[in-house]
C-alpha cells in the first residue's frame, strides 16, 4: 500500500516492532514490484554518492559563479584545530553539509534529498551521526528509507518545491527527514521519529526562498548548515522523550499553508529577501556581468 | 506514490533540478527527436533561463543532453569542450523575456545527422520535470516521461485510426495521444505516448503506411 501519513507509518512500525525505514522498503518493494536487496543495493549506491561528494566538497571546490566554495574545508579545519565550541558529530555533520552544497554549487555530482538546493542536509547529519554511533552501511541504508518514507508524506500532503512553498519546503522538509533519520539510527523508536520530524520542523516553518541572483548559492548553502543544527537539536529532544504537541502530520500540513500565504518574491524568484538587499542586488549584477563573460555566448 | 528514489534521489550533478537536469533532459528530448546527435544547434533561452544560465550551467546540461549525456554525467561541465571535440556546433541566443513563455525554456534549433532540421521548444517545470510544447510549427505537449511515438504525416481521414491499430496488434497500450496539423490536409503531427516501448519493426510499419512521413520512437527521459 502506498505511504499515506507518518501517523500511519509509525502505528505499523511500533505494532510490528520494525523500524520506520523497515516499512517503506518493504511498501517500495510492493509498489515498485522489485525484490528488497534490489533497492537496498540502489539506495547503497545513493549513500556512495553522498560520501563521494563529502570527500570531493572538503577537498575544496569554487562554484561556476565564483560566488562561493571552500566552507566545507574551513569548518573541518576549525573542527580538527578545536575552535569550535559545540564538537562533535556536530562540527563533522556542519562540515558534511556545507561540503555537498558546494559540491553542487561546484556542478558536481549529488543526490537531490529531497531536492539539489538541499542536497546538504541529509548527508551531513546521517553521515557524522553514523561515524558518531558506528553504526553500519545497512542501518545507513535503512535509514535513508525512513528519510525517504517521511519525504514522501511531505511530497503527499504538502510540497517538496521551493518555488511552491519557500526554503521550508526543501531545507525545512530535508532537515525533516534527516531528524527523523537520526533517531531511527540511535536506536529511538518510530514515534520518537515523528517527534524529531515535528519539532524540526516547527523550527523551520516560514522559511523563505530568496536566493541572490536566482543562483543555488546564497543563502543556501549555509542553510544547509544551519538546517543540520535543527535537524540534530530535534533529534536529540526526540530522544529525549520530548514530543511535540502538534502531531507531526499536522505540522506538514501548516508548512504547506504557510508557503501558499508566501508572496511569490520570497518563493524561488529571487525577487525578495536577501536577494533584494543592496548586497544582494550588487551580487546579482556582477554575476551576470561575469557569467556572460566567463561562458560566452558562442562555442 | 512517486518512488522513494525521486525523494533520496535523483542522483544529478548540481546546482539546481530546474535549471540542470531538466535542461539535460530538454537536451536529451530533442536529441531523440531529431534522431541522434545533430551537428549544429541555435538555442535560444528565455526568461530565468536566459537570466542566470551561467551560474546554473544551463548551456552546459542543455549541450550536454544533445550529447546524450544523463543528468548524473560528471562530464556535464566539460560539455563545451567535448561538443567541439565531437563536431556538435552550438551558438546560444537570449531572448526578450516574454508573459506568455514558461520562465525556463529553451528553443532548440538542430541540423540532424543526415542535415534535416528540426526546431524543439521545451519547459523545465520543477523538479528536473520538462515538457517538450512544441516540435517545428507543432503544439506538442509531452513529458518525455513514458515511452513515445512521434509520426509526422500529410492530413487525411483514417491515418489515426491505422497506426492506433497497428499499435493494437503490437500490444502496446496508449497512455495519451495529441494530433496537431498546420491546416485541412497539411502535415500534420501524432505524439503518442505509450506504456510499452515500440518495436523497431512497429515503427518500421507505421512509417510505411501510405500519407505517413516519418515516425520516430522515444525513449523516456528518465528521472530516476
């Protein structure tokens, strides 16, 4: 049967004592006609990507603009010469984040979760996480299908589209599913999944999409970063025994509201928000100066 | 449902599933058209394709897709220089942007393989989704999605109804169909998208069929 709500998905979890991740192969295997080591072997494959993207993204890149690179490598630095103060997984799981932002910036190879904008978020908390807890590449795996399965309800009852809904919907839904993701590796139950979904959530609904001269770079990249923080905050509360009061499924659906009530210059167009500030707008016109400049029109 | 591998996936080179691989795949949709690598292409871009093109590789994934390289392809950068290299000339136009146009589309003005030429206008929707809307004077309206048939002909009575039942014969079911023609008795065009892919043999027989110009097999644009 197909993945309706995440009420749904963690009553069918708990009742057969089975990981949220557990279910959503299985449910994927029954749409999809394809036996379950199939799809592990393709969303192991996915997890390569990821880790493939970290390496190259701490190796350092510069995107195609100019704009940005080299955070990646900066906050992994700050991370080995402890001047940091929160430590880890942390600093890794900022470090893997920004790394893969850049790596797309850069048009590198990533795995769009949910969306290429918020590419970051899921490797950074599930990859530092999991070197965090030791765990091995098929609880990753598993894990990627609980992301995936809260993804879905996402996609099902709200948007997964910045241009729909706002960064709430790519980093607020990958910060969603990485929370979620996280607890199910530290061994925490179903329900406490869809708490840690909930309250990360709750801490990113509203956010806008203005990203400077349309291109997938600033903001974004460090909100990748900064999603990963709310991503491991609500994970940890989940954890916790924490619960949110407003049921995770509803919480979906206030992010779908608040992004339709979203004017359209705060919703991908690059016409509002930090695009529209005086930096912002100097940004914009020396990129297309220089992005004309650097491709040329002609071969 | 949409598989899971659409939300943890797809594997794409970056920065954005719009304005990347949805120009990949609007690339790989008028190659398949044109039926293999053309040797000259004019691509006009409009709207937020022709405003941020550079920052996004729009030109690169758009020659890339021509080159018939899938979104994931680490070469998608180096696309210039490997057009050049396989003798695929390509001049970028920008246009005025325009109320009526999708913000990001692309016109695709190819010389074919064996020198026919054929102009492909398509949409980047969301999500590295395209829509091809129009295919030389055509409105088309496919997404490059499902498996397809495209059959251009001369306007008369009963040429639907011979390649729908050739289709029939073959087992192969129609998941949508929209018929365009320039005027009573014109060419005319038949998208046909379909379940099945389409037999080489099939599509050797609906091309023969008399009033018939071509009929070209697409594969589907994959998302995953």
């Amino acid at each position: 049967m197909a993945i309706t709500t995440l009420a749904e998905l963690v009553e069918e979890a708990s009742s057969r004592g089975v990981s949220i991740g557990a279910i959503v192969r299985e449910r994927e295997a029954e749409q999809s006609g394809r036996p379950e080591d199939d799809l592990d072997a393709d969303m192991r494959e996915r997890l390569g990507v990821m880790r493939s993207a970290v390496d190259r993204g701490l190796a350092g890149v510069r995107s195609r603009s100019g704009l940005t690179g080299g955070d990646g490598p900066r906050m992994a630095s700050a991370r080995m010469n402890g001047e940091t103060i929160c430590g880890e997984p942390f600093d890794s799981a900022l470090a893997y984040a920004l790394a893969v932002a850049e790596v797309n910036a850069s048009m590198g190879r990533i795995v769009a979760a949910p969306t290429a904008g918020s590419c970051g978020v899921l490797p950074g908390v599930l990859l530092s996480v999991g070197e965090r807890l030791c765990v091995d590449d098929l609880a990753l795996v598993e894990a990627l299908f609980a992301a995936g399965g809260v993804g879905a309800v996402i996609e099902r009852s709200s948007t997964l589209s910045g241009a729909a809904a706002g960064c709430q919907a790519e980093c607020g839904s990958a910060a969603a599913m990485a929370s979620a993701a996280a607890v199910q590796l530290a061994g925490g139950s179903p329900e406490a999944c869809a708490s840690a979904v909930a309250i990360a959530f709750k801490g990113l609904l509203g956010l806008v999409c203005d990203p400077v001269a349309g291109l997938v770079e600033v903001p974004c990249i460090k909100r990748n970063a900064t999603s990963v923080a709310v991503a491991l905050a609500a994970a940890d509360m989940a954890l916790a025994g924490i619960r949110s009061v407003i049921p995770a499924d509803e919480v979906i659906e206030a992010m779908g509201s608040i992004g339709r009530a979203l004017p359209p210059s705060l919703r991908e167009t690059a016409l509002g928000g930090l695009a529209v500030t005086p930096t912002g707008k100097k940004v914009a016109s020396g990129i297309s100066v220089l992005g004309h400049g650097n491709c040329g029109l002609d071969v | 449902m949409r598989t899971v591998f659409n939300i943890i996936g797809p594997v794409m080179v970056g920065p954005s599933s719009s304005h990347t691989a949805g120009a990949v795949r609007i690339g790989l949709a008028a190659r398949a058209i044109i039926g293999g690598q053309p040797s000259r292409a004019v691509i006009t871009l409009y709207g937020s394709f022709a405003t941020t093109y550079g920052g996004h590789g729009t030109d690169l994934a758009l020659i890339a897709g021509l080159l018939g390289m899938s979104p994931d392809d680490e070469r998608i950068p180096d696309a210039r220089r490997l057009a050049a290299q396989s003798g695929l000339d390509v001049k970028f136009e920008v246009a005025e942007a325009s109320p009526d146009i999708h913000p990001n589309t692309a016109k695709l003005e190819l010389v074919g393989p064996f020198g026919a030429t054929t102009s492909v206008v398509g949409s980047s929707i969301g999500g590295g989704s395209i829509l091809i809307t129009k295919i030389d004077h055509f409105e088309v309206d496919f997404s490059g999605e499902s498996h397809a048939i495209v059959v251009a002909y001369r306007d008369q009575p009963g040429i639907i109804a011979k390649i729908t039942s050739l289709l029939a014969t073959e087992d192969v079911n129609i998941a949508a169909m929209r018929v365009s023609r320039e005027a009573k008795h014109a060419k005319a065009l038949a998208i046909i998208e379909v379940d099945q892919p389409v037999s080489d043999e099939a599509r050797a027989l609906i091309s023969r069929i008399v009033g018939v110009d071509t009929a070209i097999s697409l594969p589907p644009v994959s998302l995953a």
